[in-house]
C-alpha cells in the first residue's frame, strides 16, 4: 500500500507547476513535523568513488547509487536546476557537481537526524 501512495503522490506532484509543487512539500514538512512518523533505520550511502573526469549527468547517476535511501523531491528539483546551470549557462561540471554532492550528504545528514529523533520519542 505505501508503495502505490508514493507512486500516487509522485504522480501528483510532477503534474503541478514549481509553485504548487514548494507548497505540497511545505505541505508534507508541516504532517512530518506532527510527529507518528514510521520510523526505519537508514542504510549507510554506497561506497562509489567519484571518477576523475565526471559529467554532470553521470554525477546524478552515481549520487542517485550512492544515496538510494533519498527520495526528497526537493534534492532532485535542486540537482536539475543545477544540471541546467551547467547546460544553459555554461558553469563548470566540477563545481556544479561539487555542490550536488553537499546536497546529497545534506540530504542524508538530515535523514539520519529525523530518524534520530524519532528513536527518541
């Protein structure tokens, strides 16, 4: 059943432009914060080296690998802005790449702390 209710509301959510889209994760943040969340362990990231010489998409890739147990539309929203910046606008692969993997380790630190507290209640 939770597996259809994540299909159902991802579904959902591509249909929706940027600005409804920040307001059904205000949305989901602001149900998370009350709390009787399901708690579940979080699985350590893959231990993927980063090549030498990576291009943009191959770092989501390998990101995407690294971290599976992030599924924050928000992350993903944030790498695709940022693979735009690099293809439109011409910055650096390895600077954009850089900073997707702060988002991704953000991410996952965030994730390890909800859970934490959750443990705690």
């Amino acid at each position: 059943m939770a597996t259809d209710n994540k299909s159902k509301l991802l579904s959902v959510f591509e249909t929706l432009d940027n600005e409804r889209q920040a307001s059904l994760i205000d949305y989901a943040e602001f149900l998370q914060s009350k709390g009787d969340l399901v708690a579940s362990e979080v699985p350590e990231p893959a231990d993927i080296e980063r090549p030498e010489k990576e291009t943009v998409v191959g770092a989501i890739k390998r990101l995407k690998l690294t971290y599976p147990m992030i599924e924050n539309m928000s992350i993903f929203s944030a790498a695709s802005s940022l693979m735009t910046e690099h293809m439109v606008n011409g910055r650096d692969a390895v600077d954009v790449v850089d900073e997707m993997e702060v988002l991704f380790e953000e991410a996952y630190q965030a994730l390890i702390e909800i859970n934490d507290g959750d443990d705690k209640s």
